[in-house]
DNA sequence: ATGCCCTTAC
C-alpha cells in the first residue's frame, strides 16, 4: 500500500471521476482519509477538475466531522467545485455560503487563491455579484480570471455599464476579457457596442480568438451587418482556423439574420459536425425567410441524421409552421413532441401555437388552446394572440385579451398601442382616442420604431420623426421624389389606416413619410448610386404602408430591398415581397 | 476565465 504522498501524488494525476471515488473509498476504508487533511484536499482537487465536481462536496463535511481544520488550499478547491458544479446540485449554495464564513472565521478570505475562488462563486452559483464585487475590492491582489468572471457575471445579469467599469479598471485585459465584454453587449441586446468593443480591441493589437468572434459574428447578426459579418468569415479562412460547431453555427446564424440564406446553407453544409443547436439554426433562419416547408425538411433530416431535437429546435420547427401558414403541420408537430420525444410542452410552445393559430385566423381555437394549456398564460402568449385579433381585425377578443394582459403588464404600452392600432383601423377612432389619453395619463410611452442601414460597412440609424440627421434636408427632398414618383406610376395612396394621431390629413401625410424605414430607403438611395440591394433592420414589424411603399420602391426604381424585421425578413424586387404579404 | 439555437407586441 503506497503512502499518504503516493496517493496525494496519484490523485494529483488522476481525472476521472469514478477511479477517483474508488480511491476515495479506499482510504475510507483503510482508516487513512479520516487522519489526513492532505488527502481530503487531494481528493477534493481532483474532483474539482473531474467531470463530476460535486462529488467533492461531502468531503468538507467529512474533513469537519474527523475535527481537521481546512487549510489555505482546500478552500480553493472547494470553492472551484461549487462553481463548477450542475446548477441544480441540492445544497451548493449553503455550502458556499457555509466555506466563505468559515474562511472568513479562518482569516483565509482574504489569500490571492481563496478570495478569487469566492469571488467566482458569488458571481456564479450565488448570483450575488455586488458581494462579489466588494470581495475584489477588499483582497490583498486578484487575478484577471476573476475580473472576467465578473464581467461575465454583470454582463449576464444585463448589467452593461457595471461589467464595463471592471474591464476600464483592470490593470491587464487579455482576449478572454475582451471576449467577456464583446459578449457582454450581445447578451444585453447591444450589439453595436460589442462592434465597437471590437473594434477597439484589434485597434490595441490583442489578437483575437474563438470565442469572441463567436461574440462578434452574433453582434452582426443582431444588428444587420452584413459586411462586417463577411469580414470575420474572411477572417477565418484566411488564417485557417478550424470552423468549430461553435463558429459555425454563429456564422449560419449570422448569415441568415442577415438575409443571405444560401451563404448560411453552405456554411451549414460544409459543417461536419452538426449538434442540435446547429440544425435549429438553420431551420430558423430558413422560418424566418418564409421557406416553412424547406424547413420542415430540414427538420425530418436532422431526425434521421440521429440527432434528437430538443424543446428549442421544436421552437424553430413550429417557428417555420407559423411562417409559412403551415398550421395542420405545426399540429402534428406539437403532438409529435409529446408523443415521439416525451418532450413536455413549455409556454414558449404553446405561444408558438397560439401565434400559429391566431395569425392564421383560427383565433377561437387559439384562444381555446390558452383556456385549456397547463399553466398561467404570459405577456407573450397575450400578445400573439393580440396580433391575430389585428391582422383578422377583431375589436371583440382584442378587447378581452388586453384586459388580461394589462394585469400583466401595467406599465407597458404594448397592449395600448395594439388596441388602439386595432380600433384605428376599425374606423373607431373616438376610442383609440380615448385609448391613447390614457396611455398618456399612465405614462407609458410606445417604442419608437427605429431602422438601420449598412453602408460601405457603416451603420446609419433613423429613428421615427427624428429630423436631427445631418442630411435630413436631401432626405426629405429624396422622400418627395419617391413619393410623387410611386404615386404617378404606380397609383400609391398613403395608407393611413393605422395613423393614430388627432392631426389634419396632410400630417398624416408627413406622419407615415417619418417611418424610420422610409427615412433609411430613401437616405440609402441617395448615397448609393449603383444596383446594390438595400438592407434594413427595423426594431418593431413594417406597418402596411411601409410595406406597400417598399413594393413599390422596388419597381419603380429597380432596386432590391431587403427589410429584416423585428421576426422576419422582406425581400422587396420587382413590386412583390417574398413574404406574400403575409406576415 | 470567455463563446452557438429559443414564442408576442411596441
């Protein structure tokens, strides 16, 4: 039998997890575990790096029960174990807050290992980044893996600024805390920051890796931006780099949110290893081009590729239904879930339903299907259903779902402004008027729409009835032009249905001429004087005149013009758009 | 130490 240092020296090696709780056993059994704090932190080591990180838990336990004290390097470990381990793992929590006021008790918490163990495990397991942060303030040194933790952590919880005052402030940044800043902005919606971030990056020479091209490629596809997304690509293939299952399917997702599905398709097809995230990636992006069917196809043959879909890919599946009006199909999908999969339906499934319904104009059935799913109906599952009462134009079940949904949420305006949309376009104007008195008596104000377009690899924004851009002049000259234009040949009659505000006709006029897409079009065909498509990326949905208009734009003046809204894409050519007007 | 897909509406 080999001694304490053989076992320590042997544990120090070993990485599976099983022969490390064999060895485990043995020392219990021989007695030796209950004499040794060395062995307990042995053990506990080796289990924190193992693929079952939890197992070392009950060893703090044991090692309090045989009366050892922890020593500087047990707690680390420990620690790295909690942070490390599955997120349900019953009891973590305690025990990390449980090891932290021992530390503390030990006078351990303030030692470069120890306090940078618990600076991860409150920005992780805890989810108390504040005590976190004043952990790092008050430790005698800190290491850059727990500055990026952190801003990992605050960027996680939507805390931009936060996270981006920790990366100002530390001393080094490597790519890792680049890639945790890039990232960071995507994941609060910011993706023009995180090109900016990037920007900066590569302008301080730090080479970047992987992981925040990942993050860049998912900026891109966030924001439109094509051209920068085709430079990361260009990127990777001129320095060689392995497209992992990661970059691939940021570079398929990029690609279709973007509007070049074929480019996503040979990304796609070129991957050679397609997890299940990569297929609904591409079945999504095929769903949000109206391709529904190539979609379904695409589903079928990841199912016989044996790749077993999970909740999400049923999302894009369904998704692709609602799309293309596939509703006997989305039926039988949702069925299939259960039957086939066992998977259980989450709400998400059912808004998928309600919303495949609903715009369908099966707004009974889709209102039946929330009487009788499992749980409470959310703002989304309200909302879907808001949007079939809408475009089926019906003032009753609108006016029923916006009781229910403004319980849920009071301080929004979504509900307001669909139903006062609703009652617009029913000819009851009195009441949309009273609808948006009282928006204005609560306080809640309706996004505004805003569109971006990418030109020569820049982003110019138009926010509606923003008359602050530098050329605003030759926009609203340009406007002029395409309105008398679209008029004359093509017999254009503003649509102003859906227009809300108590002004005369002609506002009206400048009202709808103030869409932010309007504003992007006719700035990009000023600037651009060659037979490139246009793209825009809108926040909210195309109202019918924008979209009637861009149809018109599109013939009159020869352009393609591709519209990503806030779901979907629009490809404008030759007077029709490839949604069918049907969105 | 960091990274990919995920239902409505505004």
């Amino acid at each position: 039998m080999a001694g304490a240092a053989g076992y320590v020296e042997l544990l120090s090696r070993c990485g599976e997890a099983r022969a490390i709780s064999r060895i485990q056993a043995a020392l219990v059994t021989s007695g030796r575990l209950r004499r040794s704090v060395e062995l307990h932190d042995a053990l506990i080591r080796a289990l924190s790096r193992s693929a079952r990180p939890h197992l070392a838990h009950p060893l703090y336990a044991h090692l309090l029960r045989a009366g050892l004290l922890p020593t500087p390097h047990t707690l680390p470990s420990l620690l790295k174990s909690i942070a490390l381990s599955p997120a349900a793992t019953p009891g973590a929590a305690a025990l990390a807050v449980a090891v932290h006021a021992h530390a503390v008790k030990l006078g351990l918490e303030r030692f470069l290992l120890v306090s940078n163990a618990l600076i991860r495990v409150h920005a992780g397991i805890l989810g108390r980044l504040d005590d976190g942060l004043l952990l790092l303030r008050t430790a005698s040194a800190v290491d850059a893996a727990s500055f990026n933790t952190l801003i990992t952590a605050y960027a996680r919880a939507g805390r931009a600024a936060d996270a981006r005052k920790l990366f100002d402030e530390m001393p080094a940044r490597s790519a890792v805390s680049w890639s945790a800043m890039v990232n960071g902005y995507v994941q609060a919606g910011d993706g023009r920051e995180a090109l900016e971030m990037f920007a900066q990056m590569q302008a301080e020479g730090v080479c970047p890796d992987d992981t925040v091209l990942v993050g860049v490629l998912a900026a891109c596809a966030q924001h439109g931006a094509l051209e920068q997304g085709k430079w990361v690509h260009g990127y990777l293939k001129a320095h060689g780099t392995r497209i992992t299952v990661f970059l691939g399917t940021a570079l398929v997702d990029m690609y279709a949110k973007c509007g070049e599905v074929q480019l996503a398709m040979d990304v796609f097809e070129a991957m050679k290893d397609k997890n299940v995230l990569a297929w609904t990636t591409m079945i999504k992006g095929l769903a949000i081009h109206g391709r529904g069917s190539e979609a379904l196809t695409l589903f079928s043959q990841m199912e016989s590729s044996g790749v077993r879909p999970d909740d999400i890919a049923f999302i894009g599946a369904l998704c692709a239904c609602t799309h293309a009006g596939l509703v006997d199909k989305g039926r039988e999908l949702f069925d299939s879930m259960v039957r086939k999969y066992g998977i259980k339906p989450k709400i998400e499934h059912y808004g998928c339903m309600v919303d495949l319904l609903a715009r369908n104009g099966l707004l009974g059935e889709a209102k039946e299907m929330i009487q009788k799913m499992p749980m409470k109906p959310d703002a989304l599952i309200w909302g879907a259903l808001m949007a079939g009462c809408r475009f089926h134009k019906n003032v009753e079940l609108a006016e029923y779902v916006v009781k229910h949904w403004i319980l849920l949420e009071p301080d929004k305006s979504g509900a307001y402004v669909l139903l006062a949309n609703i009652y617009a376009a029913s000819g009851r104007h009195n009441s949309a008027r009273e609808i948006r008195h009282l928006m204005r008596e609560k306080g809640v104000d309706k996004t505004p729409g805003c569109s971006t377009v990418e030109i020569r690899g820049i982003i110019h924004q138009f926010i509606v009835g923003d008359l602050s851009h530098p050329r605003i002049k030759d926009i609203l000259t340009k406007w002029h032009e395409i309105d008398s234009r679209i008029r004359l040949q093509e017999g254009y009659i503003p649509d102003k249905k859906e227009v809300l505000l108590d002004i005369e006709e002609e506002e009206k006029d400048d009202a709808l001429s103030r869409h932010s897409e309007k504003l992007a079009i006719a700035f990009a065909l000023i600037i651009t004087s060659d037979n490139m498509p246009i793209r825009i990326v809108k926040n909210l949905r195309v109202c019918h005149d924008c979209h009637h208009v861009t149809k018109l734009i599109s013939k009159v003046y020869g352009r393609e013009i591709i519209v990503r809204d806030r779901t979907r894409f629009h490809l404008f050519k030759d007077g029709s758009c490839s949604c069918k007007d049907y969105w």
